[in-house]
C-alpha cells in the first residue's frame, strides 16, 4: 500500500460525506467509458494479431548489417546472377540402386511447375550420385511473395514417388518453408496453450469463475493493442519482424499483464477488508500498485530496448516488439482490469467475496499465515538461509562454463523430423554436400588466378571455378566472381568454418579486395555478430537496471545486492541448463543469442520479483523499521508475487510447443530462471540478507541514519497492532 503521511491519510469510511447522485453515477459512467474505450481499441486491433505472419521475414539474410561482409558480397553477387531465385533442392534414393523410373518421376512431376508463379524457368535435369543411388536437381524459387507456398507445391508434386524412391526437398527454399510452417502454431496453438494454461493458474489463485477470464480478457486487449501497433511499424518498414519475436511478443504480453493484474487483484481484495467504500478500495490499491508496477514495466522496457544495439537486425528488431508489449500489457492492466473491477466491486471474487472488516487482521487468511511462518522462520536463523541459499546457487552456477553457445547448424534448428533436414542428410550421404548452395568469393579482375588457386586450396572445398560470360570471365566493374562448392551442407558448422578458411586465404592477397558471401558465410556473419552482441548488450543491461534501481530504492547497497542476486540466480539457471542440455536432452549446442534473450529477460523479469518485494519493504520500513518492514512485506507479498513467477514460468514454458531449439532452450531457461527468482531469491535469499543487514540495507538513504531508539519504540506497538490499522494510517 502506498505510504502516505497522516497528513494526506484519506478519511475513515465512516466520516466520509455521503456520495451525491452525480458522484454515483460517475463512479459507474467513468469504468464504463474506458471499458467501451478498450472494446473499440481491441476491435480495431485484435485482428492484426493473426496478420503478423504475413509481414514477418525468417529469411536469415534479411537480419544481417549492412556492414557484414556477407551482405556486401551479395550485393555484389547480384550483377553475376539472378539474384531473385534460391534454390529447392529436390534429392531422391533408392538404397537398391536407381531405375530409369525414378529418373523419369523427377522430370515428369516437376516440369509443369518450370515458368511458373513462385519458380524460374530453368530446372537442372537430375543428377545421378557416383554411387548411383541417388539423384538432385535444382529448383529455382522466386525470393519475391511466399517462397513456403512455392516449395509447398513442388513437394505436392513429388508427394507420389515410385515405391522404394524416397524424395525430400531441401536447400535454403526447403529450410524457409519448413521455418514458416513451425511458426504457423503462433497463431493459433501458441495462444491456445499460453491461455488454457494462465487461465487453469488463475482459478487455482482465485478460486473463483469471474476473475480469471477478467484478467485473461486484459492479457488479450493488451495483445491486441501491441499487436496493431507492431502491424502497424512493420509494414511501414520501420521494424523487421520475424517469427521468434512474434512467439516472444505473445508469450511476454500474456504473462506481464497478468503478473500486473495479479498485484493489482491482491491489493485490491486487501483494501476491500478495511474499506467498506469499494471505489475507494480501489483507488488505494490502484494508488499502491501503480509505483512498483511502472517500475518493473520500465526496468523490462529499458532492459528490452538495450537489444537497439544489436548489429543484428533480428535482435535489434526484438527490443522495440518487445518493449510496445509491455506498454501493451502496463495500460490494459492499469486501465482496463481497474474499470472492470469498478464496475464489478466485491462481486468480481465470488463467491469468496471479501467481507468488509476494519477491526480483522489481513493477515489472518490462510495464504498469509503459511507467508508469516516463512517470515518468521527467515527472521529466526537469517546467516544460516543466506548461506544456505547462497551455496546451492553457486553450486548450481559453477556449471555454466560448460553452457555451449558458439552456434548450431541451420539444420539443427529444428526440434523433430522435417523435410529440408531429412534431405540435406541424404544428399551429405551421396553428394557434396554443398551442392546447389554454392560460397561465392567476389574479386578483382586482375587477381582471378590467385584467388581461384587459393580457394580451390582450402581443405573443405570440393570444386571452385569462375563464373563465365561466353568463353572467359565475366567481367561486372572490374570485378569477378568464383563459386566454390563445400564439401559439407551449407547449412553445417563445417561449412562455416571452411567460409573463415576461405576469408584467411583470399583476404591478404594483395589487390584482390575479396569478399566472401554466400549461405554458409551469411551464417557465419550471423552467429559472429550475435556474438559480438551478446558481449556488449549484457554489461549495458546490467548498468541501465542497477541505475533504476537507485533512483526506485533511493539507495546504492540494495540495487547492488538485488542485481547480484538476480545475476547469480541467472548464472545457476545456465548451469542446470547446461547439465541439462549435454546430457538428458541432447541438444547439439546453442545459438549465441539464446543466453543474450535470456540474460534481457531473466534480469529485467526476474529483478522485477525483488522490486514487487522492496518497494513493499521500503514502505513498511519507513514507519516499522527494516526488520518488520521485511517481515510484512514478505508475508503480505509472498502469495501474490509466487502466483506470478509461476504464471509468468508457465506462459515462457508454453514457447517449446513451437518445435523450433531456439525458442525451446529459450522458454525452459527463462522460465526455470524465473522460478529461481521467485521461489528462492525473492523468498529466501533477498529478504535473509535484507535482514541480517538491517537499515544498513538502504544505505546512504534517509532510512539508514533512523536512529535506534525510534525503530525501537514503534516495534514493540506495531507488533502488537493488527496489519489493518497500520493499513489506515498508511
């Protein structure tokens, strides 16, 4: 509840003047016309939520700077090539060895397709392996429109083959397709799961038939909101849009604007016991939930907005997605679910309504008792818990340099058979695996022979040869072109690494001014610039946090200790993870940007656990001193702030129904770390230290230099005061 002076303290209920007609119908008229506010804006918005995909890109090239060397090879790649197509690579075999039938289903089924909307107009013939156990050709897909619709066609196609012929289609077109169909579920079985599953929390919490669908209502109308106005950027060009943020934009809305309702409905239901006037009720807690709640919206908003320094357009496009959801989710939860329980009052909990009773302790229900034993247990033995508490965290982020995150294959972003995977395994079995997806190294005329010599030298590189124009070089401003075939899948950490050999030998030959492009290199681009990124966003979030957390605590020593909490929390998060990962679930590394997503979001989620609970501390503090203050705040916060680590746990968790490693690794170490956060350092850690430390906590605020006699002559009579009185005066 917000502190207030005795000065500023509002009435007693009973000295109030009698509310005249217009001041009722106010009371009703005002939530209703935001109410009718929220419908029109929903209306208007909601529908963009299922038009994201069609203005989402999960192309892998769309997201690099312009400043990578991939992008200005490509670039210049275009005068060599139509640089409008990319290739579907169809492989067949048949263990048993090829027939002239199988030969013969290939061209058949796929000439109709040749010229056509989606496809170039030439198709390679097929292409018999040495062992004559499989064929490839190559397929032209326009890059222009919805290349998952054309690649859709051409498996349409081969969807009948001759018994014992297997067909797969694979190559970058393959893998675009198979993209775009693992994040269909966005739409649909994402927010289907999220929503059953916080709905099912809820009613556990509430114990009640009304309050959860308001608050799932509020989690939508915030969704629609963000989702309009990230519609609304996208198309005009000023975001780019792919399918893990909008999985992340989802997941995040539900789970803030219901972590927001959660300590909106808590503190609400707890005035209705010692305000019988119900909109008064809920101006006091309106009034005592807007300051921790604008400051935990702000922190994940500026910890968001720190992925702005990304060089990578994918990440850089996070934070702002990211960032309108929370804004999204702070006024439906601060406008919306307060005129619903306006109009709603006492009747929103039934049938548990909150009986109005000044003279009751608010802590006398069942959930606040099981709080105030855990107090009163960490208040008892304070070093022992810390410690304690302490050593298992540690213990638990001693394994985090085992956390593998220099890369993964593009094949491996995928959780589960598809078929660009199964295809790339079959042509890695018969063929050069880089067939069809070609490294291109763009040079100076005058330096072609020593480039060529030097890239056919490199070990990883089957063949090379120089693009031609008729009998010799084509010739495009003095430049040059070779493509070099890779012995491994373009789409492997092989083949990246033979991309960086490549750069080590063309790179100093001395006029060449080379430039290596290509999948494999765009891949190698992307997975150095995240790194790169997650080197330099990691320390600026740490920084921007620590500092709202000053001017929130108005202290240094208790931002510093609840950052290194949070960071510790988040380093044993990494090391479950990584026994986790290398072991039972057998992934084959991470992504450089998985630990950066997670890093954002568990420290400015998880220090918003702490933040629920001190700003609650700091105002009983300041008339019960630190060692009380601690133990109302945590019993009176305890309840609320665990029902939201687990909605916020559950709604991150439901991101691995998506089969895509990326998003699973993600939604388990967030919402493992949230769960650390919420059950152990919010509940054991921050408040053992908090208590051993005393008022030194707050130090060099006011509330540090309160002089002892005076802590001394208030405990003893607040001790003894029920939570109701002091919830007047405040």
């Amino acid at each position: 509840m917000a502190a207030t002076t005795p000065e500023t303290a509002p009435e007693p209920d009973d000295q109030r003047p009698i509310p005249t007609p217009g001041r009722r119908r106010m009371r009703w008229l005002i939530p209703a016309l935001v109410l009718l506010s929220w419908l029109v804006i929903a209306g208007l918005t909601g529908p963009y939520a299922g038009k994201l995909s069609s203005v989402s890109t999960n192309d892998s090239s769309a997201f690099l700077p312009a400043s990578a060397e991939s992008t200005r090879a490509d670039e210049l790649r275009a005068e060599f090539e139509d640089t409008g197509f990319f290739p579907a690579i169809v492989v067949a075999e048949r263990e048993s060895g090829l027939t002239a039938a199988d030969r013969a289903f290939l061209e058949r089924a796929t000439a109709p397709l040749a010229d056509t909307a989606g496809f170039g107009p030439a198709f390679s013939p097929p292409i018999p392996s040495r062992d004559a156990q499989a064929l490839q050709m190559f397929v032209p897909v326009a890059t222009e429109g919805e290349p998952a619709d054309a690649v859709e066609l051409l498996r349409a196609a081969l969807a009948d083959p001759p018994d014992g012929l297997t067909v797969k289609v694979t190559g970058p077109a393959g893998q675009v397709a198979d993209l775009g169909e693992a994040f269909k579920g966005i739409d649909g079985l994402l927010l289907l799961v999220a929503g059953l599953v916080v709905l099912l929390i809820l009613f556990v919490v509430y114990r009640s038939p009304i309050l959860p669908f308001v608050v799932i209502i509020s989690a939508v109308f915030a969704l629609a909101l963000a989702s309009g106005a990230v519609y609304f950027l996208t198309k005009q060009g000023w975001l780019d849009l792919n399918g893990q943020s909008q999985g992340i934009l989802f997941i995040l809305v539900f789970g803030a604007a219901t972590d927001y309702a959660l300590l909106l409905v808590s503190r609400f239901r707890e005035e209705l016991v010692v305000v019988e006037d119900t909109s008064a009720a809920l101006r006091r807690a309106w009034s005592g939930t807007i300051e921790p709640v604008a400051a935990s919206a702000g922190t994940v908003i500026a910890g968001v907005l720190c992925l702005l320094l990304s060089d990578l357009n994918s990440n850089r496009s996070l934070g702002p997605v990211a960032a309108i959801g929370i804004v999204g989710s702070f006024l439906a939860s601060m406008t919306f679910l307060p005129a619903v329980l306006a109009l709603l009052g006492r009747s929103a909990f039934w049938p548990l309504r909150p009986v109005y009773a000044p003279d009751t302790d608010v802590e006398s229900g069942a959930t606040h008792r099981f709080w105030r034993r855990i107090a009163d247990r960490i208040a008892g033995a304070p070093r022992a818990i810390w410690a304690g508490t302490l050593i298992v965290l540690v213990v638990g982020a001693a394994f985090a340099p085992m956390f593998r995150s220099d890369g993964i294959a593009s094949t491996d972003f995928f959780l589960g058979s598809v078929d660009s995977v199964a295809g790339a395994q079959i042509q890695a079995r018969h063929f050069d695996a880089g067939s069809g997806s070609p490294t291109w190294v763009i040079a100076d005329e005058g330096s072609i022979d020593a480039v060529l010599d030097a890239v056919r030298s490199v070990d990883g590189v089957a063949s090379a040869t120089v693009v031609t124009d008729g009998p010799g070089p084509m010739v495009r401003d003095g430049r040059v072109a070779v493509t070099a075939t890779l012995t491994d899948n373009a789409e492997s950490l092989s083949a990246q690494n033979t991309v960086e050999r490549i750069r080590a030998v063309v790179h100093p030959i001395a006029g060449a001014d080379a430039l290596v492009g290509g999948t494999s290199a765009i891949d190698l681009d992307t997975r150095t610039t995240a790194t790169r990124d997650r080197n330099l966003i990691i320390p600026v979030v740490l920084v921007i946090v620590l500092a709202i957390l000053i001017l929130l605590l108005r202290s240094l020593l208790a931002p510093v200790l609840l950052l290194a909490t949070t960071v510790l929390s988040f380093a044993a998060t990494l090391g479950v993870a990584a026994l986790l990962f290398n072991g039972p679930f057998g992934f084959p590394g991470a992504d450089p940007v998985v630990p950066l997503f997670a890093f954002v979001f568990l420290v400015a989620l998880g220090i918003d656990y702490n933040i629920f609970l001190m700003t609650r501390v700091r105002e009983e503090a300041r008339r019960h001193g630190t060692r009380l203050g601690m133990i109302r705040g945590l019993t009176t916060t305890g309840g609320v702030i665990t029902s939201a680590g687990v909605v916020l746990a559950a709604t991150f968790a439901a991101l691995a129904v998506l089969p895509l490693l990326f998003l699973a690794q993600v939604a388990f170490l967030v919402s493992f770390g949230v769960l650390v956060d919420a059950l152990i350092v919010r509940t054991l850690l921050v408040p053992a230290l908090t208590l051993d430390i005393g008022d030194r906590i707050w130090w060099p605020g006011q509330l540090t230099r309160r002089r002892n006699d005076e802590r001394k002559s208030t405990v003893g009579q607040d001790l003894q005061r029920p939570t109701s009185s002091i919830t007047d005066e405040s």
